[in-house]
C-alpha cells in the first residue's frame, strides 16, 4: 500500500500479519499494539542542521524541497525534561543560540533542537545522538 501525505505531522504506521487473527486485541490492554509492527516517523519540509562552536549554537532551518533558508521558525533548545533552555527566532535561515551545548548544564543538558513554522510545519532533532565530527575537513 502507498500513502501519500501532503500536511506536515507525525504519523504513525502498523501493520499486522495476515495469519487470520488480525483482530485478536491483548488482554488486560484493550488494543492490539502489541501484536503489530509500530513505526512512527515525521513529514516535514524544515532540514534541521546543528553546530556548537566557540561563540554557541548555531541551528540552521532549511526547506528540503529546496535547500533555500526559512525565514521566521520558531526554534527552541529544550532539555530532557522539556525545559526550554532557549527561544529565538530564526532569520535567514540562521538562528543563533546563546550558550555551548557543552556548557549548559544547568542540571540538565540540551537534548533536543525543535523547530515550528507559522504555517504549521514541524521538525526536530535529537542532540543525544554522536554528532559527526568535521574537524577534519579544514
């Protein structure tokens, strides 16, 4: 089966087996995820790009159907317990953060970059992750 979205979002897509039992629903739960295959994914036109440098963080937003910047995102620097560490606005595609991801650590790290368009368009990433080092490429 093909789908095709054309609002921004997150969506969620399961599947079951066809072994004749599709509609058997756990006990004790009411629903039938258990026995489904679960993928959750995000549809977005913002690409999300992160550097920590001496001077803070600089997220850069993006249109992926395009390349071109994306003027007036919201994008907030959350830690894990979605506490806002900061709040600017991006202009130009750039949107400069005030601190060092290394830096803040008041107690808790930056753990995730999100980003929201006026239109309604969402996008995040996760700061948890290995970031790729560039320090070789001059």
């Amino acid at each position: 089966m093909v789908v095709f979205f054309v609002e921004p979002g997150l969506y969620v897509m399961t599947g079951t087996p066809d072994d004749g039992n599709a509609s058997a629903v756990d006990a004790g739960t009411g629903s039938d995820y258990g026995t489904r295959a679960t993928q959750w994914f995000v549809v977005s036109d913002m690409g999300l790009t992160v550097l920590n440098g001496a001077d803070g963080v600089h997220a850069f937003v993006r249109s992926l159907a395009d390349a071109k910047g994306k003027n007036g995102i919201e994008v907030r620097l959350l830690a894990r317990t979605m506490t806002c560490l900061a709040q600017p606005r991006a202009t130009r595609m750039l949107c400069p953060i005030r601190c060092r991801l290394s830096a803040v650590r008041r107690p808790w790290p930056p753990a995730l970059l999100v980003a929201t368009d006026p239109s309604g368009d969402y996008g995040f990433l996760d700061l948890t992750k290995a970031p790729f080092d560039l320090s070789d490429r001059g």
